[in-house]
C-alpha cells in the first residue's frame, strides 16, 4: 500500500470509528505529496478493459460511473498522470460538471477472474474533445475517435490495492470462449468420428 493513500483517507472521524470498534486506530504515517505509480500498478491499469470513477457533486453527493472501452483505454502517462478520452453516452455529462466544482475522484479497476481491485485517488481536470484533436488522436482508438465528448486528465495523488476477500469471480464472455473453444473442438471431432 502507498503511504500517501492511507494518510488521506485515515481522517479524524476514521480513527475514531477505528477506536470505537477495534479499541484502537491505525497509526498515520508521515507521507510524500504524491505517491507515484510503480510497474505493476502500470501494466494492471493498462490491461483493464472498465474501471468506476466517483466524483462529488456540489451538494455534497458522491457519484459513481463506469468507464470502458478497448484494454489499455485508461492510459498511463507518467507515473503521475491517468488520462482517458471519455464517449459520448446519455448527455448528462454529471462527471465533467461535478469536476467544474471539485476535481478530486477516486477510480476503482477491479480483476474479477484473479480476485483483484486497485483503488486510485488524484485530481481531474477535463478537456473539451472538439477543442483538442490531436490528444483525441493519442487517447483514442482510430475506430472511436467519432464518438469522443470529453478528455479526462488524472493527476495520481495515491493508490492502494485491496484484499481479495469477498470478490466473486466473473469472467467475460471473450474469457469463457477462450476456455471453451479447444472443448468445442474435441466435441466436433469426437462427433465426426462417431459418424465415420
């Protein structure tokens, strides 16, 4: 676990919710501004295919939304810096205004099949797509370019990786077909040999 992650989200009332149930609270631990990404934080974000993205509305409200697109989709542009280009969908844009007001978010990319969940928090800035074609054209896959509305821009402030405690396995569909295909092709050949 990063440093910096913990030092943020251990506030006062979180140690004292700690005391109150455990009989004490976790120790805060002086922490850098930031903690930067390393390799394997790097190749999991690039390998996700959808993460969740929570914004705060400014009522006070959290929000959450998903993201997807094609594996690697959420880039890693530094060790401290996420960007995504984000499509078109219902028009609501309640991620884009909600950064207007507050630019901290909090992402969540989970591994079903493996049981793993990475939780990144930074600040956002996001970018109007029209206004910037050229990073379209870096963000983006060629097929998707016509349908990107916004440029989200993620400064990594920290990172924890969570416990696979309670994660159920899910696979995709692609998953599953891979591990069927050689199955479906025994059940044809044992079916052909049948009928000889």
């Amino acid at each position: 676990m990063a440093e910096r992650f913990m030092q943020t989200v251990l506030t006062p009332s979180v140690l004292a919710a700690q005391k109150h149930y455990y009989g004490r609270h976790a120790a805060v631990s002086p922490a850098p501004e930031h903690d930067p990404l390393t390799d394997d934080e790097t190749q999991f974000i690039q390998s996700r295919d959808s993460f969740y993205i929570a914004t705060i509305t400014e009522s006070g409200w959290p929000y959450l939304q998903h993201r997807g697109g094609q594996p690697g989709f959420l880039r890693v542009v530094s060790p401290t810096q996420l960007a995504f280009a984000d499509y078109k969908g219902n028009r609501q844009l309640l991620s884009t205004g909600n950064l207007t007001r507050n630019d901290r978010v909090s992402l969540f990319l989970m591994d079903y099949p493996n049981r793993t969940r990475l939780k990144v928090l930074g600040h956002a800035r996001v970018e109007d797509a029209r206004q910037h074609p050229g990073l379209v054209a870096q963000l983006s896959e060629p097929e998707a370019r016509g349908i990107v509305e916004t440029l989200f821009f993620i400064e990594v402030i920290s990172f924890d990786w969570n416990c696979p405690k309670y994660i159920t396995p899910r696979f995709t569909a692609a998953e599953v077909e891979e591990v069927i295909a050689p199955l479906r092709q025994r059940i044809t050949e044992l079916e052909t040999q049948l009928k000889a």
